[in-house]
C-alpha cells in the first residue's frame, strides 16, 4: 500500500493503493514554475475515495467497490526518501526524483509537522527557504518578522505581545500560579487559570488531594502505565465506576490519541446510552452501542468493565453483559498497542474530542470516575499520580 504527492510535468498527482488498484489524480491548473508564488495543496482519501485540491480547485475521484484500507509501515517522508527501493513503481510516473522547491505548514490529519532540525527522525540537504533568520511561523499569532542586524524581531498584533507574539496580553499580569495555564478570554479582556492536577482555586493555589476525580467539561487526566511493556495485549481488561447526568461524553479513551495508525479502546456516552469503540490496527473503529437506553445519566454511580480476548469484547454494565462481539473473525490483528497511555475525560486542553476521536464521541465528560483498575492488576491506578489539567475533588457532595 502507498500514497503519494508528486509533482509531474507541471501538474500536481496523488497516487495511492489500498492493496488491490493504483488510483491516479491530477490537477487541472499548473503550477507556476517562476518560485515566487506559494500554492495551497490539499490531498487524502476517505475510504477508498481520493481528493485533490490545489488552489481551492478540488478534484475528486469517486470510491469503486475494493479496498477501504491504507495499510503502510514505513516512515513518512517529505521531499524525497532515503533509498529508492522504498518508492512503489506505481507511485510516480517516471524514473523517482527528488522535489526541488519549498514546502510549509504539512498537517497530517490534523496535526502539523515540525519543519526543524530536532524533530525529523532524519534528512539531508534540506535549508532555510526563507534564507533569513525569519523563516515560517516565527513570529506567532500572526506577528510580522523583521530582520535585525542581531537577529530578528516581531511587530505583534494588538492582543498579544512577547519576543515572538506568544502571549496573550490578558494574560500578561496574570496571578495563576505556577503550576496552572493561563487561558485568555478575549471577549470579557481577562482570563482564567487552569489548574494543574492536584491543584484547586481560582488562581490555583490550593493544594487538593482526592481519590474520585470530578470533571467539569474541560478537565482531562493522562495516565501513562508504567507496566505496558510487561502487558499481554492481546488480553486486555479496564473497569471503572462513574456518575454522570450529561447523554454525551468521552470517559476513557486507552490509546495514544496521536492519528489513525495508534489502536485504541474508548468508553463512553452517545445519546445517553453507553458506546465502546475499539480499533485494533485496521484503522476501522468497531462502534459497540447498547441496544437499550440504559440509567447511565441518572447521576448514580455505575461499574463498567470491558474485557478484550483477542478479537472477542465483551462489555460489562453494573456487572451485567450487555454487549458481546467479534470485531474481526478472520483473527488480523489481535493486540490493543495503546502505547501505555490512558486518557479520562477528554485530551490536552485545546484538542477537542469530536475531532481527536473523528467524530465517535461529541465533547468531554462531565461527572465523576473513581476506581479505575487496568488488566488484571490487583490495585487501583492513582489517578492523583498522573498529569492532567481542571480536575477537582470528587469526594464529597457534588
């Protein structure tokens, strides 16, 4: 399997093949060869339907019956590659060479690449297209870069200030303490503080301790297991309690959270039922819905538990099965790599559920867990141990 963006006789291609055909797109306009004009390129594929948009014109070829699955396990490259024995003779017209020009601001499924010299796993012969200490994206939040004889500087715009237009003015004299973030609320020209776990208050200076987690809607805690590698991931297992009155929310989402390629196994309300989703390696996320509207929002507290054996999920409510299934008979991928991470009650403040999760859960979950244990181990996780950001103390009331 391959996709790949090339650039052949002036014309934008993406070509890609899920396992069975070669699909070929190309742009109708070409692109100016004079250097001076950048182009805005966009190209994927949903399912097995590709689309092509350079300039805001949009190609696209519709799906025929076959293949819905990009399959690939080689590093992502930009530019080039390190060997020609890694480029599919489908993928390119000719003889592969390498591109010659600029590129800036890739984002894979919604995330961006880092351009710089740290982040890549590797290159070479790659410079500064800009050929100044500007560069791209310097200057933050649309700040302009000028060249200095030491160096650079930026002209921000009126609501944010910093060498390079990283801070928000509302949050310049801000009093959050020094474990918290400063969020800056423009519309009210002030800000509040989000509180590190373990933290409480308006300026987040009062230490708190709990043992049952509350979530307020843009709370969420990152677990890191510290026994991943020694896990049998093909049997997997995760219970918990929680108490809700809200019909939608991510309680737990067991994976990296990262793009497609990461397995996952999530727990969480849809239309005021319970929803498991479960993704294994096939990119294809296996939604598991209770059939019945169970009590899940009626503010009590209620015990699930789902169990992974290989390919077969069962899902436990209240310490009833409700839900049974084999995601994958034919036995492809058996282990859950969720790469150690556990994430309850949303993602990283500022990534938002409904896209991190593509649209299988709608917003963070507000309410309480406690009692979270993992596979078979014979203790509770320390949800205080981890990281996290506007969870409080559930203890007590409400």
């Amino acid at each position: 399997d391959f996709l790949c963006i090339s650039l052949v006789n002036g014309f934008i291609q993406l070509r890609y093949n899920l396992g069975d055909k070669t699909v070929i797109l190309q742009t109708f306009q070409k692109v100016h060869a004079n250097g001076n004009t950048w182009h805005s390129l966009k190209a994927g594929r949903a399912g097995n339907e590709g689309y092509l948009d350079l300039d805001g014109i949009n190609i696209t070829q519709k799906a025929s019956p076959g293949m819905n699955v990009l399959d690939t396990h080689t590093d992502f490259f930009v530019g080039g590659v390190s060997s020609l024995n890694l480029v599919n003779s489908m993928a390119v017209e000719n003889e592969p060479t390498s591109f010659t020009g600029c590129v800036r601001e890739i984002v894979i499924n919604n995330r961006e690449l880092k351009l710089t010299v740290t982040d890549p796993k590797g290159g070479a012969n790659v410079g500064d297209c800009d050929g100044t200490v500007c560069g791209y994206t310097v200057c933050k939040n649309n700040g302009t870069c000028q060249v200095e004889n030491s160096g650079f500087s930026c002209s921000c715009p009126q609501e944010w200030i910093g060498s390079t237009c990283e801070q928000s003015i509302h949050c310049s004299q801000n009093r959050c303490g020094s474990q918290a973030l400063c969020i800056p609320q423009p519309t009210s020209f002030s800000y509040i503080c989000a509180c590190a776990l373990g933290w409480s208050g308006k300026y987040c200076d009062s230490k708190i301790e709990f043992f049952i987690a509350k979530f307020v809607g843009n709370s969420y805690i990152k677990y890191t297991d510290p026994y991943y590698g020694k896990r049998d991931l093909q049997h997997s297992r995760i219970s918990l309690n929680f108490t809700t009155n809200q019909t939608e929310g991510l309680i737990v989402w067991m994976g990296k959270g990262e793009d497609e390629d990461n397995d996952f196994l999530a727990i969480g309300l849809a239309n005021g039922t319970l929803k498991v989703v479960i993704n294994l390696g096939e990119r294809i996320s296996v939604p598991l819905i209770h059939s019945k509207y169970s009590t899940c929002c009626d503010e009590r507290w209620h015990f699930v538990t789902v169990v992974q054996n290989e390919t077969c999920i069962k899902v436990y409510l209240d310490e009833e099965l409700i839900l049974f299934e084999d995601i994958d008979p034919q036995r492809k991928y058996t282990a859950l790599n969720y790469g150690g991470i556990c994430y309850f009650g949303g993602f990283e403040i500022g990534r938002k559920v409904n896209i991190v999760t593509t649209g299988l859960f709608q917003k963070e979950f507000v309410g309480k867990i406690k009692d979270v244990v993992l596979f078979q181990d014979s203790k509770k996780i320390q949800l205080m141990k981890a990281e996290g950001y506007n969870v409080y103390n559930g203890n007590y009331g409400n």
